[in-house]
C-alpha cells in the first residue's frame, strides 16, 4: 500500500471553463497581444498615411499597451482581468472601425471573430453573454454607418446578420458538446467504474482539498483506509463475478452509512478510503467499529452461496498525526497494516492499540 501521488482532477476540470486551461489561455492571450500589437502597428502607420491622425494615434497606443501586457500577463494572478479587458477594448474597437468613414470598407468581418474568441478564452456563459451583445451592436453599427438605398447594401447587411448569428450559433453548439464530452470523461477519470465510486485519484483530490479546508478553517476530520480481510479467497474459490458483486455491496453499505459531508471511494483492489468531516477522535471510532460489524454480519447471496467477510480499518485524525495528505494516508494505512498483522477484523486508531470487538470471527466464512 502507497501514498497515491495523483493530481487534482477536480482543479482541472475548475480551470477548463473554456476549451483551454490557464496555462495554455496565457499562452494564447500572448500570442494574441504579439499579433494583434503588430497588425495596430502596421494599420497605425496605413491610416496616418491617410490622413486619420486621430485614428492613427490611438492605434499605435493602444500597440504599446498590447506589447506592455504580453510581458505582465505571464504571471499575473489576475488572468481573467486581462482577457475581459483584450475582448471589450478589441471588440469595441473594432465596432470604432466600423463608424470612421472609409476607414476600411471590410473592418465588419472583425466582427466575425467575437464568438469565437469569446468562447475560447471565457467558456459558453461568459462567452455568450460578452459576444451576444457585440455582435448585435456592430451589425447596427454596420446598418447605420451604411446607407441601404440600394439592394446590393441591403444584401450586404443581412449576410452580415446571418452570418453573424450562424457563427454564434455552431459556436454556442460546439462549446455545449465539449462541456458534455469533458464532463463525461471526468466523471469517468473520477469513478471506480465497478462500484461507482470515487476512484484513487479523486479520493486524493478530495483528501487534499479538505486538507486544505480544515486547516484554513481550524476544522478536523479522520481519514480511513480500510481493507476486506482474505477477500482473495473469495476470487480464487467462487470467481470474479462474485468478488465483483460484494464489491458493489460493500460500496453501497458504505455510502448509505456515512453522511453527505463525507467522502467514500474504493482506491483498489479490495482496499476503500473514508474521509469523516467535522468528527471527533473517539466519535469517529465508533462510527468506523459500528462499519465494521455491519460489514461482519452483512451476507452477499451468490447463487447457491452466500459470502460473509469482515474487513480492517485503520484511522488517522487530522491535524493531531499529521497535517498534509501523505502523512495522514501513511499514518491510517501503518494502523490498517497493524490491525492486519494483529489478527483482522479490527479497528485501529493512530497511537491506540488495535482492539478486536469481542466475538466477532477473525476471518470470512464462505459458505454454501
């Protein structure tokens, strides 16, 4: 048995609000400044050429300033900021281009690209509440700022609408697929697919964040790991449908025991790890001994058969043994270790000596 090492799927899975995480949204926001503070750069000099000094000149502010935030958005803690702040001042920016007269007569397709930047760097809610707006204000732009005396003009604005709204729409659409997809895939990266519960990696996600919690909060909790006794037997002897199927029924007998507060999850093999929230030490003991004589005379049918085992626990209290997720997973499985060396079916709390309730049998009986 080994302290899991895993990553926190569940901050992850916080960081994709859009189809990209933190990191690869800085990355991609670097670029954008790069890019976009050369082409301001460019147009600058073509509209001072023109003669749109005015124009000219907040293009070639606005260059310094994106050149300034490709370096600060490195490392700065407010990324959400930033990208707010790129979109709105780009977005209205080009809404800007659209009123100047002749400024350029294809500057409308910028408009184009609102969804789909939206969504990329802020997800479907935000995105869509950032993009709807602008797209509705720069085809009003568009429509007042082009005079529709003709046909030709007329046809030129509902492309724009049409597109417009098609664009929002497949990107809209896209977005609430891959959240499904994502979410899917986590829920099944999180689960233990025989029981349904929370798998290794989640567990240690979890164990970390109440970690976390409990110490910002002054809190504690038990952490337990707990283990079928000879559960191998029943493999061997009966096959692994049945082993399966008391699998199954120990999660469940788990999870209708302990409360929503707390955390159950099967972390391999015939191993499971509980994590009691807000319980003292002697209070979580008799919770996790009552456990284990629920689990001594629970019986699993199997067709003839009827399979009865017990099962080992080993608790650990935080913050008195230990005050990070590994300490505290190596403490309960020392304890789990010793209540297994000392005969099984027992309870074994850090610094207590394991205690055996009292006719209760050592080992699981498979009977027919």
């Amino acid at each position: 048995m080994t302290t899991p090492q895993e990553t926190d799927l569940g901050l992850s899975l916080e960081q994709s609000r859009s189809g990209l995480r933190d990191g690869h949204r800085r990355s991609l926001m670097r670029t954008l400044f790069l890019v976009t503070g050369g082409a301001l750069m460019v147009f600058g000099t073509l509209q001072f050429l023109n003669n749109h000094l005015l124009l000219a000149s907040a293009e070639f502010l606005v260059s310094g300033l994106l050149f300034f935030g490709r370096y600060r958005i490195r490392r700065t803690p407010n990324l959400e900021r930033w990208i707010y702040g790129y979109l709105i001042s780009g977005f209205s920016f080009a809404l800007l281009i659209l009123i100047v007269p002749d400024a350029s007569i294809t500057a409308y397709v910028w408009i184009l690209m609102i969804p789909v930047l939206s969504y990329l760097l802020l997800g479907k809610r935000a995105g869509f509440r950032l993009s709807a707006p602008f797209l509705l204000a720069g085809c009003v732009v568009y429509a007042v700022s082009t005079s529709l005396g003709n046909v030709i003009a007329v046809i030129d604005l509902l492309n724009l609408v049409l597109c417009a709204v098609l664009m929002l729409a497949f990107v809209h659409i896209y977005e609430t697929r891959r959240e499904e997809a994502e979410m899917k895939l986590f829920t099944m990266a999180q689960s233990d697919f025989l029981t349904g519960l929370a798998n290794r990696a989640s567990f240690h996600s979890t164990l970390t964040r109440t970690v976390a919690e409990c110490a910002r909060s002054g809190s504690g909790f038990a952490l337990v790991i707990m283990d079928l006794d000879h559960f191998k037997v029943v493999n061997d002897t009966m096959g692994h449908d049945a082993g399966d199927q008391t699998l199954t029924r120990i999660g469940t007998l788990l999870t209708e025991r302990v409360r929503t507060t707390d955390s159950v999850a099967r972390l391999g093999g015939e191993e499971f790890g509980l994590i009691l929230r807000d319980l003292k030490f002697d209070d979580s003991y008799e919770l996790v001994d009552e456990l284990r004589e629920r689990i001594a005379r629970m019986e699993v049918p199997y067709g003839d058969a009827t399979i009865r085992l017990t099962a080992s626990f080993g608790i650990a209290h935080f913050p008195e043994h230990g005050r990070s997720a590994e300490t505290l997973y190596r403490v309960a499985d020392r304890c789990l270790y010793t209540g297994k060396q000392s005969g099984r079916n027992t309870v074994v709390r850090a610094g207590v000596s394991a205690v055996r309730a009292a006719g209760q049998p050592s080992d699981r009986r498979t009977q027919s």
